[in-house]
C-alpha cells in the first residue's frame, strides 16, 4: 500500500482570466487522481511548487495558506486512518473522505447538525424530529462523542427518560434515532464497528 499527494497547478487548466485553480493529486498503488480544490484562484507567480505553499505576494496568502494547511492535514488523517487499520484506500474512497466535511469528526451533535443541513429530501417534519432528539440528548449531556456511546451511555440515558416521562414508546423511538444516526456514521466510516 502506497499512498501520496501533492498540490498542483496544471498549466492546461488556465483560466480564460488567467488565474490558476489549485488541484490535490493524489496516488494509490500507482493510480493516479485529480481533485480541483475551488477555493483557490490565483496567479501562477503567487504559487510556489517546489515547496508547495504560496508566495507572500499573494493578495489572499494567510487565508489560502491556512486552507493549503488544513487539505494537507485531512489528506495525511484520511491515509494514516487506512494505514493504521491496515485497509485498503481506493482513489474512489479518498475523495469521498476528502470531500466529506464530517471525517474526522467524533462529536454526534455536529454530525446530526450536518445530516439535517445538506439532506434536501427531509420532510419538515423529519426535521423537527431530528432536532427534538438532539435537544433531548443535550439536556442529559452537553457534549456526545461516538466513543462515548456505549451500553453504559445508552442505560443511563434510559434512566434519564424515565425520569423525565418519556414513555416505554417514546424511548424506542429514541433508540430506532440513534441506531439510525450511528449507522450512518459507520457508513461513512467515521465508525468502524457497531455498539
């Protein structure tokens, strides 16, 4: 398993202004893919290949530079995370990663909060389910990581609806909640295994 990126300016990919997009290329096992990253548009003299990072002269240089630093970052975690466990990264399933807002993400309030912003086909009142879960689950805690999720967690958040009057019903649909977003999260791999 070998795995690479690099940041690139391809010439054949000028704009009609003359500005320049930055792309990702990344290599695994000898098969080579490019990403366009739209953030980035700016002169060729403003970008430095050799040592892959942007000249001062550029007018947007910290905030590109700040980008550049985080793709870089997510491109080194998406890699590791394959290495470290051993599998497989096809071109296919880093660009879902790297363009996958939640990777790396272990905080379930932010993941629910991201599945009710980009999935248009919610009902409203799908919505509001949602969002009623959420703030039921922050009243009994603040702050919920995946790794935190466990039998312990889910008893004592049984204990805490009881408490509260939620009805034997009313709790399943809670845990049928749950289940639903944590499968997901293993879909999107940012979960290996189920609780």
């Amino acid at each position: 398993m070998n795995y690479s990126f690099r940041f690139i300016v391809p010439e054949s990919k000028k704009l009609s202004n003359g500005q320049n997009h930055l792309y990702l290329r990344f290599t695994a096992n000898r098969k080579t893919s490019i990403f366009k990253l739209p953030q980035f548009e700016f002169l060729a003299e403003h970008w430095n290949n050799e040592k892959q990072l942007f000249y001062r002269t550029n007018p947007n240089y910290l905030q590109y530079t700040k980008l550049l630093s985080n793709y870089s970052l997510k491109a080194s975690e998406i890699i590791n995370k394959y290495v470290l466990e051993s599998k497989n990264l096809t071109l296919e399933d880093f660009k879902k990663h790297f363009f996958n807002e939640n990777f790396g993400n272990q905080d379930f309030f932010i993941f629910v909060e991201s599945i009710i912003k980009n999935n248009v086909t919610f009902r409203p009142a799908t919505i509001d389910g949602y969002i009623s879960e959420l703030n039921k689950l922050r009243s009994f805690k603040k702050q919920v990581f995946f790794n935190n999720i466990d039998m312990k967690f889910l008893n004592d958040y049984q204990i805490f609806m009881t408490k509260i009057n939620n009805c034997a019903n009313t709790q399943n649909k809670t845990f049928r909640f749950l289940r639903q977003i944590i499968n997901k999260a293993i879909d999107e791999n940012l979960l290996t295994e189920n609780i």
